[in-house]
C-alpha cells in the first residue's frame, strides 16, 4: 500500500543548499521521510530501502554547507505506529525541529528510524505547516517516499495549510519507482521527480537542485586505528573503505601505525583483511568537517548461539529469536536477512543487551533461506558480525477472500477473509485488470474481519483482494462485477433567491452520495447547500441569493472530484425587499417594523451602527415571527441602521436598509 524512497540525498539537498551562506535571510529545509513499513522492502539491487534511505541521508547530512542562517529539520512518519492500529494515521512526528544544522542529531535519528506503519502523507504535509515560522526566509520541504497516501487525506489540499499561515514554501516530492497511477497523484503537488534506478534517481535529483546551488564536494582525512586482544596492529592489514551509497572503494595507506585515506562525508563499510581471514565493519559514517578517526577491534570474539522459532515461519510474518553467548554491549543488534546478504545488510531488527535474551522480528514475504545474525557495535559506532543461526525457509500461509458477486457501482460491499494476518495486510477492490501493487479503498486485516469497502463508481469488471503491504503480493483474490445504478434529481424549474426548496432523488442512496445546488456550468465537484441522501427523500436545499441559472446535481463522495451523477436546471430569480418604520425612536424603547421579502428561512430584521460591518446585528427579529414585528431599541442614542437581512449566506448579507436615530 505504501512505496518509498531511499534516494541519493549526496546531491540532492546540499545543492539545494550549497549557496545558502550567501542568502541574507534564514533559509529552511524540512526533510520529510517516508518510515512506514515497506521501507524494509528491496531495491533492484538487493539493498532494503531504509538502508539506502539512510545511507543517502547521511551522505547528505555531512556535506551539509556550514551556514549560519541555514536551518535544517527532520520529520519521520510510519515510524512509531503499526498499519491498523489507532493512530497510525497521524503517525508523523517533528523529530529535530528546524533550528541551526545539528549534524549529530540529525545523523542519529535518520540511522535510527526503523519501518514500522502507515503512509500518511497528507496529515503529515498539514502537521509541517507549524513547523515553519511565520516570517521572511526562504522555506523548502523535501518529501521522500516511494508510495501514495494510505489515509485518504488529499495531499494537494494539505498545502493550504501553509498558505493559511502566510507561509510560501516549495514542496519537492522525491519518489522511486512508483506506476502511472501514484505518479498521476502527485500531479500539481509541487515539483515530482520518479526514478527507477539508483544513477537516473541520482541524475533527476541534480537536475531538479542545480538551479538551486552548486553541491559541495569536499573530501575529509579519515585515519584508522586496529587492535587486537588490547595491543594496536600497525602493519600487516590491509583497510579499504566503500560507499555505500556511490559503492566507490578507497584503499587505506599505512601511516606512522595507523592507515589513512582522504574521503567524501557519507556512509561507508570497512573491509580490514589479515592472514587469518577477513572483517567486515558496516555503520560507518564520514563526517564532513575535521578528521574522521575511527578503532577497529580485530579480537576474535565467540560466536553467539542464535535459535529462531518456529522452523519454518509463515512468510511476511514473525519468528521468535533467542540469543546466547552474546559480548556485552547495550547497542548491539538482531536482524534477519536471507543467507546470502553481504555481512552488512539488514532487515527487520531491535537493539539488544546482556549475554542472553529473547526478541520477536517481522520477516519479508518471500519463500527463500534466511537467518538471524547477531552484530557487535565497537565504541566508535562501527559494528561487525558475530554470529548466526540455522538456515530458516519462510512458507506462504493460504488465504482466501469472499464477498458479493455482484453490486451497484459505488456502494459499500461486505468482504470477510482468511489468511496469516500478517503487520500489514490489507483487503482492497481494484479493476481486475489493475496490477497487483494497486489499490483503491481498502482495509486492514488487523483490523476487520468481516469489513467493508466502498467500491467505484465506474460499472465493470472488478476484483477483491488480499494483500501483503510490503510485497504487495495478491495473496486471494475474488470477483467483483459492479453494475450502473439509475440517478436522478427532480425539483422546482424556478425559486426566489434564499428561498428554501424541497428535491426529490432517485438513486443507489451509496454512502456519501448528495444533492447540492450550484451555478450552471459549474467545475465538478463544486458545491453550496447540500443534503446527503441518507438523510432522506425529498430533502431540502437553501437556494442561492443571487439570480441567474442554476443546477441541481446528485453528485457523490465515493470518487475525487466529486462526480456529477445527475442534474436538473433550475433558475433563480431576485426578491423584493422593503422596510417601514418611523425616522426616530426613543432609546430602549420598542417600535413596529413592517417588511416587505421572501420571508426565506432565516430572514430577519435588525438595528445596527450606520455603517456598521456586514453581518453585525444588535436587536432583532426574523420575518418568519410576525409582520410587522416588533424590534427593540439600543440605550445609547445616536445614527443607526434598520436592516433586512439573511443567514441564507456568510457573512449575512445586508439586502435592504434604511438610516435611523435614536434620541
């Protein structure tokens, strides 16, 4: 349901931000990361998306320019709620705010950040807006993410938030290898730039910053230190370095008994190779300024006992990892990866500590070997590996879908399921024709059985799904043939301005469906008064103040924009207003006012200030008590106004007056 980004950050914001020392005014960047649970789900080239989200990220972070008036924030979302329990929809969280480049922080809570919920892109958009200042400076978002909305929020309406603020900022969405349809939902969401590989994503991002700023490219002293069993090892090793992201190999020179090389900021893994074999060191990051130093501990340690049950887990679902024999250390960590991951890859994990314990970790949707691996951290942040259990072949559970054969196109349909249950699945109905990565409205399996869904409005061929979220494999699926249903609206040719009208409808009463009344010709979707027809048959609209032609339509939530479905015409035509009453009257006194309107519902007759605002009242009475009817006089005397007014519209027009005083 979600797809998302790791993307070559290198050259990504830097360039956004290479020149900002120049700009007299702050400048502001949020970073806005996609951490839902797909981002565990791999690259073309074997690499999980988190890992190399993390790697570009850390690329970034350290050639960020050292720029006084350069502010750089860090928003996650996905991260601490999984798909189908409450709250996941409003999982996105401010984690370093946008004040100054802390490089530490930020480099901590991306590497950090582990894929866990939903995709709520748009609540996150909206919960941004606060995250800016209202001011000058010039303000820019960057949203990573390799999927559409999750939470049915409309990510083009979240942008008001910001103009709501009087905040201008640009909005860049970076995705990776997403189709036609999540592409199309960008649409006019900023500026969207896909990619489907690793060097046309690196390409399309320099593209799109370029005319921004130049990026900056400085190369940084990096020296190692190796030990072994407490004594330093100045010759005999050899150490090289290679970019995780970039995948260039640095070899290492000895250097008065440490080795030295000079490299670009960013995520690196050593490879230190003795007589007695080699050692992988992974989680290595470059920092942008100063020397980087870094001591790798090449004392053999036992290897930690690793037992994963059960021995044959259901795929895209959970295995209980015990562990024994461990070194001592509070942040080293378990991950399942398939057997033939490279030492420094990883799927699911969790920190560990102690010699001994117990963790459970999600496993892909796939039926192929893999194995728990246990990862000592050293005191510089660098960890190797140091133990792994038994081979384990995941299996694929059955499931199976049922719902109605047939339904009227836009209603809701029952559907009831089996299956693994796996974090994440989720039922959905999709044009059968429609790949196995789509879907449309959907819902957890965590969170019903049986459910509902609301189904499109377009008649045709359709299918039920069950589907794993991260592989977003079909795992059953059921036909589903949608018929057209017969829609009508049936009203008066004719109404007096801000008069109240009853409608009469004919149709599939599908939830969300309603008539409104909007000026002819009107975008679709447009509306003004409106009833749902659940709400009854006829139902009553209030009519447009102003004459000329007009439409009824029954129109529906069920797709965006809201669909005209049926019309009738309807013209308008203006009331006659009019007030009598005397010239002057005695403060706090009373006196009768007779009226001439449409009486329409709502009309009422008040006394205000001479020139007072649109929409003010003081005394009043509606039309609807009496004519003439009887108004009450203000206490302080003075130049007032009689005024006929109305609800019908905000603020309430004025559509008659005559002046007044109080004595």
């Amino acid at each position: 349901m979600r797809h998302h980004l790791f993307i070559r950050l290198s050259t990504l914001t830097l360039l956004m931000l290479g020149s900002v020392h120049a700009q007299a005014v702050p400048s502001r960047v949020e970073l806005i990361l996609d951490v839902s649970g797909s981002m565990f789900a791999r690259l073309g080239g074997g690499q999980t998306r988190i890992a190399a989200a993390q790697a570009v990220l850390t690329d970034l972070i350290g050639r960020l320019p050292d720029a006084p008036d350069l502010n750089v924030g860090l928003r996650l979302y996905g991260a601490r709620t999984t798909p189908g329990e409450g709250g996941a929809c409003q999982d996105s969280e401010l984690v370093l705010p946008l004040r100054g480049v802390d490089r530490a922080a930020l480099l901590a809570r991306v590497n950090a950040a582990r894929p866990k919920g939903a995709t709520p892109i748009a609540y996150s958009l909206q919960q941004a807006a606060a995250d800016f200042p209202v001011g000058v400076g010039r303000n820019l978002i960057v949203l990573v993410t390799d999927g559409l909305e999750s939470c049915g929020g409309d990510v083009k309406a979240a942008l008001d938030s910001f103009r709501a603020r009087g905040i201008d900022v640009q909005l860049r969405v970076i995705g990776i290898d997403l189709d036609a349809r999540a592409q199309a939902a960008f649409g006019g969401v900023g500026t969207f730039v896909n990619a489907r590989s690793v060097p046309e994503l690196a390409s399309a991002l320099g593209q799109a910053v370029t005319p921004v700023a130049a990026p900056r490219d400085t190369r940084v002293p990096v020296r190692v230190e190796l030990r072994s069993g407490g004594q330093p090892v100045r010759s005999g090793p050899t150490v090289s370095f290679r970019g995780v992201v970039g995948g260039e190999t640095v070899p290492f020179a000895p250097d008065g008994g440490v080795y030295g090389a000079s490299l670009l900021p960013g995520a690196y893994v050593a490879t230190v190779r003795t007589a007695q074999g080699e050692q992988t060191f992974g989680g290595l990051t470059v920092q942008g300024s100063g020397e980087n130093r870094f001591a790798f501990d090449l004392t053999p340690v036992g290897a930690v006992t690793l037992r994963v049950t059960p021995a044959q887990p259901v795929a895209g679902g959970r295995v209980h990892v015990e562990f024994s024999g461990a070194p001592a250390g509070p942040d080293n960590w378990v991950t399942v990866t398939r057997v033939s991951d490279p030492e420094d890859a990883y799927l699911d994990y969790a920190r560990v500590s102690g010699a001994s314990g117990a963790l459970d970790l999600n496993v892909p949707d796939e039926e192929q070997p893999f194995e728990a691996r246990y990862h000592l951290v050293n005191p510089d942040g660098s960890s190797r590996l140091v133990g792994r259990s038994a081979p384990f072949t995941p299996r694929r559970a059955a499931a199976t879908v049922k719902a109605p054969a047939q339904a009227v196109a836009g209603s809701a349909v029952q559907v009831s399921w089996t299956g693994p249950n796996n974090p994440g699945d989720y039922v959905t109905v999709v044009p059968a024709d429609a790949p196995d990565s789509r879907y449309d409205a959907y819902f957890y399996t965590a969170s019903a059985n049986p459910g509902r869904l609301q189904t499109l409005l377009t008649p045709g061929a359709y299918e039920v799904r069950y589907n794993n979220a991260d592989s977003t494999r079909v795992l059953a699926r059921a036909p589903l043939t949608l018929t057209a249903a017969t829609y009508g609206v049936k009203g008066p040719e004719s109404a007096v301005g801000g008069s109240r009208i009853q409608v009469g409808w004919t149709g599939p009463n599908n939830p969300g469906d309603y008539v409104t009344v909007v000026a002819k010709g009107a975008p679709v979707g447009t509306y003004t008064s409106y009833f749902y027809t659940r709400d009854g048959n006829p139902g009553s609209l209030n009519v447009p103040l102003n004459p000329g032609e007009y439409e009824l339509r029954y129109s529906s939530e069920a797709s965006s924009p809201n669909p005209t479905l049926a019309s009738a015409p309807l013209k308008v035509s203006g009331a006659t207003y009019g007030l009598q009453a005397p010239a002057s009257g005695p403060a706090k006194g009373k006196m009768q006012v007779r009226w001439t309107g449409p009486n329409n519902h709502g009309d009422y007759v008040t006394i205000v200030k001479r020139g007072a605002p649109v929409g003010d009242y003081l005394f009043y009475f509606y039309t609807r008590d009496g004519n003439p009817g009887t108004l009450q006089l203000p206490d302080a005397p003075g130049e007032y106004e009689l005024r006929y007014s109305t609800e019908a519209a905000s603020p309430n027009p004025t559509l008659f007056s005559v002046p007044f005083t109080v004595k």
